[in-house]
C-alpha cells in the first residue's frame, strides 16, 4: 500500500489473528517497532499497539529495528553486530550488539563516527553490519529486518525494559513560536 496503512491498520491485524487462528484475548504481550522510521507511522503504530493491549489487558514492548538489525548482524559474525540505518537528512542511527548484551543503545551519529566508534567498541573482535546500505572498503550491506529476530527480541522483552515508546533519531522539525522547546520543558 502507497497509502492508508492507517485506516487499514486495524483490519489487516485482524486478518493476521485469523490466518493465525488467534484471538485478540489469546495474546499474552504485543510487540511493535519503535523506529528508526517515519514521524507519523512510528507514532501511528506505536498508539494502535498500545491500544490493542490495553483492550486486552495484556503488556506492550517496544522493539527498536536497529537492535534487530544488530542481532542479524551478530549472529552472522558472532563478534560485534551492528544494526544502522539512515534517518534522513544525510543523518544515521546505529546500535551495537555483542554475544551477551547491547554494548551501544541505539543513538544517532554521522556516519564517520559510526564506523569509527564501531571499530574502536569491536576491539579486534569480527565485526558485522547489517541495515541500509553502506561503503566502506568496498564492503556493500543492504538488509531488511527479520521478522523472526524480533520476535525473539520480544519473547524475553519487558515493559521495563524495552518501553513501547516512539524512537525519535532527531528532533522535531516544527518549531513553537517564542523558541519555546516541549521537549526540554
């Protein structure tokens, strides 16, 4: 769809739950992506999950796709896996992921800090991208996440710890008149 995810949004999540033979009241926690994405789908999503489990009285997680981008990449090199994609505006998001633990939240940087910073946390480790597209050295990634790794992100996610919020990689565009900041209020 070019348009009206929106709109469609709560009948294509029924039509999941029927190919899946599941009901809204068998769900025990829902999952949904936090960004890095677009202002209005992130936020869209995010609120339609929240609402959902609500309704159903179960809890919400949050998942940001840089760390799935990152567990691909770790798993293929089983060093340091590093999940970045672009966020617009020549800007960059990334997130660094070892055998045991997150060793970089997600964050935005520009792209020569990324690798730099990437480098030195690898620490002679094997180190592995996945996410947009990238050069360095010659080397080419271009991955889509994998629906199955966040799904295995979600099973051991918590509320506590992964909070079904908007990731934003930047802030907002629109400005308040008198140069008044909402978010440093």
């Amino acid at each position: 769809m070019t348009f009206g995810q929106d709109q469609a949004l709560t009948q294509l999540v029924m039509e999941v739950l029927h190919e899946a033979e599941t009901r809204v009241s068998d769900l025990d926690k829902l999952a949904v992506a936090i960004g890095p994405g677009s202002f209005t789908a992130v936020r869209i999503g995010v609120a339609f999950a929240r609402g959902l489990a609500l309704a159903a009285g179960v809890a919400s997680v949050g998942i940001n796709l840089l760390e799935v981008l990152g567990q691909q990449a770790q798993k293929q090199c089983s060093g340091l896996g590093v999940g970045i994609k672009s966020v617009g505006r020549g800007g960059w998001a990334w997130c660094a992921i070892g055998s045991e633990h997150i060793e970089q939240e997600p964050v935005s940087a520009s792209l020569e800090q990324i690798l730099s910073q990437a480098r030195a946390l690898a620490r002679g480790r094997a180190l592995q991208f996945c996410g947009d597209r990238i050069t360095d050295n010659g080397g080419d990634i271009d991955k889509k996440c994998d629906m199955g790794v966040l799904a295995d992100i979600a099973m051991t996610a918590t509320a506590q710890t992964h909070r079904a919020s908007p990731w934003y990689s930047r802030p907002p565009d629109a400005k308040l008149p008198g140069g008044i900041d909402p978010w440093r209020s």
